[in-house]
C-alpha cells in the first residue's frame, strides 16, 4: 500500500499575534474548521484497510461482542453534511437533516467537502469499514461550507437542529458529534457557546475535537466549543497511543477572571484515536484521515454505545457529572502521561467497556 502522508490539520492556525481585533472578529462571528485529508486524498477505494486497530485500543470491539451497536440511541452530527448514497453508509437510519449553509434546504442529504461524510462513518460504516455504532439513528446537520467554514450562527443553530429536529422535540439528539472549533475566548461569549450550553441543559452529551494547534504555535487551551465546561473535548493519539504533535493542549483554567478547571471537567477529558483513521469520503471515495476530528467522531460512537446499555443516563442533566466521573476513572494514562490530568492526554486513553462497567 502507498506510504500515507502526513496528516493535515482539521483547524486552521492561530490568529496572528498582535491583531487583537482579528481575534476577537474570529470568536464573535465565525468558527472554522479545515477539512481533514481532503489535501492529499489516496483514491484507494478497492484497497482501504479497516482501522481495527483503533477499534481494539478504546474497547469498542469488547462492547460489539456483548452486541451494543448504538441501537435506540441518536447522534447528531454538525459538519459538511453526508453522502448517504457512499457504499458505507447506505443502511444508516436517517432521522433529520437540515442545511444551514443555504437560505433554504435541500431535501436531499448532500456533502460537498466529505469531512462529514469521513465522521459519519467513523461512527455509522456497515461496509469494509466497521462503524462505532452503526445502527444509532443519525441527525445531519450541514453548518460548515465546501471551504471548510462556517459562521458561528449557523452552527449554533444546527446545534439547536439536534435539540428539535424539524421543531420536533421527542426527536431530540442523546449525543451531537462536534468535528469542529474555533477561538476560545470564553469572556466574550459565542452564539456557539450558548447553544452548547443549551444541549448540555437539556442532557444531550456534547462531543467535541479539543483542536488541532499542538505544538510551538499552541494557544494553550482547547478550541471552542471544546472548552465549555460539560463538553467531552477529546485529543489525538496515534497508533502506538503517542499524543498527536497537532493535538492542542488544554489550559487548567477557564473563564474571567480565570478559575480553576476541577474534575472531571479538565481539558482534554480524555484522547482517542485519530491518526491515519480509514474513512468513507463523498462520492464514493475513501481516505485515511488524521486530527482531532476523527477522534472526536470515534468518541461520540463510542458515547452512543455506553447509552445504549443506561438508559437511565439519557438526556438526563443532573447524570452528567457522573457520567464523566465514571469517564475519568476508566480511562488509561499512556506512557510519561502526567497523573491523575495531563494538558495533552487528559484523563488518558478512553476505555468504552470499562467506562460501561462503571455506571
């Protein structure tokens, strides 16, 4: 098999030092987003090979044995959109789709970037590929645009989406699957922020990438919307469960003036795999895909899983905080990993089938 590049980052760089009003332009109006793999895409259709292994290493293929497949439990996705007619992805049970990247909505799912597509399957594949939680009901919800943006209104109102699709309530998401971030200036606020807030009072678990700025140039705390207290920020570890080097850090503070992160609310909560991750594309493509993004996907899969056999812990606000506290517990510190939080790893590597064990 052709050498796999290396991977390209799902965010786009910091603003530049200096230009406080570019910043504050970015986290008031607009969150962004850089399509993973799209860069270098491998046409490689008739030979991907399954990411098994990252299946294996967060326990996921443990809960497949007992037979959890992420049945009764919705997730909602807000990306580029999905390609539902990809090979992958033909028997996922559509519940709600709406596109909000245009004045009026196409009936039609459609994806004209394939980053959504590459996190839908993550968690839904049923073909070569095998899916966290292929049989969960999935809500797509187009906010970001075939260059990779979206503005800030548009995806606080297809996080809303996932709280009442089509304005029906008893529709409403369990998880939203958050491949996406942007600036995080938690004093100014975010129409964002405020819709996340929205579902975490409603007690649908919030998933999101912690960001892809790791390394000299990062701004030292994850993304928006990552960095909300609540939100499940999730890093990037690579096969042999290293910490991404575009893997943003999180800060132990949050706020202004500045207050002390406490557990299990610590940023990064935990790291998943998302290096050289095989994913469906649109149009019927495959790549392999690196960042955040994927590890946030695999993540949300892995959420709809451990709801499946709790019922007790859906939509359920006041369960929050044990459902995270049992996350922290479970999760497995990788090698030089700082204890009991680290700023890249987290609580550590999740661990799907202990974390059930636990609740």
């Amino acid at each position: 098999m052709a050498a796999v590049p290396p991977p390209p980052s799902d965010f786009p760089p910091a603003a530049p030092r200096g230009r406080p009003w570019r910043v504050i332009a970015v986290a008031l109006f607009a969150v962004a987003l850089v399509l993973a793999g799209i860069a270098a895409y491998l046409y490689v259709t008739n030979r991907i090979e399954p990411s098994s292994w990252a299946l294996a290493a967060t326990q996921v293929t443990d809960l497949h044995a007992r037979g959890l497949d992420g049945t009764g439990v919705r997730v909602c996705i807000v990306d580029t959109g999905v390609d539902l007619s990809h090979p992958e992805l033909q028997g996922v049970r559509l519940i709600a789709w709406h596109d909000f990247t245009r004045s009026s909505s196409p009936a039609t799912p459609y994806d004209d970037a394939g980053h959504g597509t590459a996190m839908a399957g993550i968690i839904f594949a049923q073909g070569t590929l095998r899916g966290v939680a292929p049989k969960a009901g999935l809500i797509a919800v187009k906010a970001i645009t075939a260059s990779g943006t979206g503005s800030d209104k548009a995806i606080a109102d297809a996080i809303d989406f996932c709280l009442a699709p089509n304005g029906d309530v008893s529709l409403e998401a369990d998880v939203v699957s958050l491949s996406l971030g942007g600036s995080n200036h938690a004093f100014l606020g975010s129409q964002t922020a405020s819709a996340t807030i929205r579902a975490l009072g409603d007690g649908v678990y919030v998933v999101a990438a912690a960001g892809n700025d790791g390394g000299p140039g990062d701004d030292g705390d994850v993304e928006s919307p990552a960095s909300e207290p609540g939100v499940i920020a999730v890093g990037a570890v690579d096969r042999q469960g290293v910490i991404a080097s575009f893997s943003s850090i999180g800060s132990t503070t949050w706020g202004l003036p500045p207050g002390a992160r406490t557990d299990p609310d610590r940023k990064p909560e935990v790291v998943a795999p998302g290096v050289v991750i095989a994913a469906p594309l649109n149009g019927g493509r495959y790549d392999y895909v690196s960042g955040t993004s994927p590890a946030a996907a695999l993540m949300s899969g892995i959420v709809a899983l451990v709801l499946q056999d709790h019922p007790g812990y859906v939509r359920n606000s006041s369960a929050l905080p044990a459902f995270k506290a049992a996350l922290m517990e479970s999760a497995i510190p990788e090698d030089g990993q700082q204890l009991p939080h680290d700023q890249h790893y987290g609580y550590g590597l999740v661990q799907a089938a202990s974390w059930h064990d636990r609740l």
